[in-house]
C-alpha cells in the first residue's frame, strides 16, 4: 500500500518570500509522483509531474519540485511567491502502471502581503 | 475546451435517502474516476473505468456504493440509504487513457442531514 504525508497543514508567507512544501510517501514499487494545487472555489488541477527522466520538474508559473528516491520525498519549492499563490496544495502518487493516485491530506499556503 | 462537468454542484438530502451524481468527462477520454474527499482531507479514491467496466473498484466503502458508465462517457455514482458519514465532496476525473495525466471536475458537495 501507498502513503503520503504533507507535514504541514498550513503556511503562512510573506508577498515574495520564499517557500516549501513538504512532502513524504511511501511505497513498495516505483511511483510517479504530482502536485496539485486547488484555488479557492476551483477544482483540482495538476501543477507538476515525475514520471522519470530529470528529478527536477517545473511548473510554468515557477514551481518546482525535486524527487528525492532515498528520502522518498516530493518536496514543492518556489523562490518567491505571489498573493495569486494562495490556495491548497495537494501531493500525489501512484505506482507506475497503476492509475488511482493517493493524495496527502494537502498543505493550504497563505500569502500575507 | 470543455473540461469535466459535474452535476449537482450541491446536494442535500436526509439520512435513508437514495442519492445520484453525475459525470461528465472530457470528450475522448477513455478512463474517469471517482474521488471522495472530507472535509479538511486530501481526495481518497473510489472507483476507476476503462471504457464501460470498472477496473479496479477496491475503494468503494461498502455495497451503499455503486458506480456506471454504460455507454464508455458519463458516469452515475449512486449511493444507496445515505449515511451521515457520507457527507463529502465527490470528484469525478478523466484522462486520455489509464496512464494519463487525471483532470478533475468541480465536484458534487453531498450533505447528509
């Protein structure tokens, strides 16, 4: 079975600061690995993905995220965040060859001006 | 183009009661999926179809739970003698075929009163 766990439940940050958002699962197979970010009154859309290849994936409004295989982490980082960032911010897995995805409980990233 | 549409937005209804939520996903895709998520949770996988059959159905919560797609397009969740503890937010996903990138509805918001 899989799990993911996002460590913290909210963060606050600063208009242009930087942020993190961690994330940690656990399988027993090789996973692909997604966040997706909710604004407030929008479904779920897809920020970015790992299937394979390059560790380091990008979103195109500046996001990124970096698989770490040996501490099994998907962490979210950006450098410098804007007030349009504010919503919640959900970590993904599946395992390859399967297709339902195993969401962490979500991480809400408030932006303070 | 049109994404995933779900109707209704919101539903409410009494303990006891039968209850039917609809899908409809984006033209082409062959596999859609059922999520329910609770309040201050991340979404928790239902059902999957490929085509007209279900897949893989193994996050059903019991036999109250019971999901369609007849022709291969629009999907019918039904949930039969409502439980309190049903009360959620249901996602419907698509994608291009199983191993796609899932792209979600706005969801049902089910109250069970």
């Amino acid at each position: 079975a899989q799990s993911v766990t996002q460590l913290d439940s909210q963060v606050p940050v600063f208009e242009e600061a930087p942020v993190e958002l961690r994330c940690n699962y656990s399988s027993s197979v090789s996973v692909y690995l997604f966040w997706y970010v909710q604004y407030p009154n929008q479904g779920l859309q897809l920020l970015l993905k790992y299937l394979s290849g390059s560790t380091l994936v990008e979103s195109i409004n500046g996001f990124e995220a970096e698989f770490n295989k040996s501490q099994t982490s998907f962490h979210l980082r950006k450098p410098s965040v804007h007030i349009s960032d504010t919503a919640e911010y959900f970590c993904a897995v599946s395992s390859q060859g399967a297709q339902k995805l195993v969401f962490g409980q979500g991480t809400r990233l408030t932006i303070n001006p | 183009g049109a994404g995933v549409s779900q109707t209704p937005s919101n539903k409410v209804t009494e303990k006891g009661k039968y209850v039917e939520l609809r899908c409809d996903p984006i033209s082409g895709h062959t596999a859609l999926y059922w999520y329910r998520q609770s309040l201050g949770q991340g979404p928790e996988f239902l059902i999957y179809f490929q085509g007209t059959g279900a897949a893989d159905d193994s996050g059903l919560p019991n036999d109250r739970f019971f999901a369609v797609r007849p022709e291969g397009s629009v999907s019918t969740l039904k949930i039969q003698r409502t439980e309190r503890g049903d009360s959620a937010v249901y996602l419907c996903a698509s994608s291009l075929t199983h191993q796609e990138t899932q792209y979600f509805g706005p969801g049902t918001r089910l109250l069970v009163l």
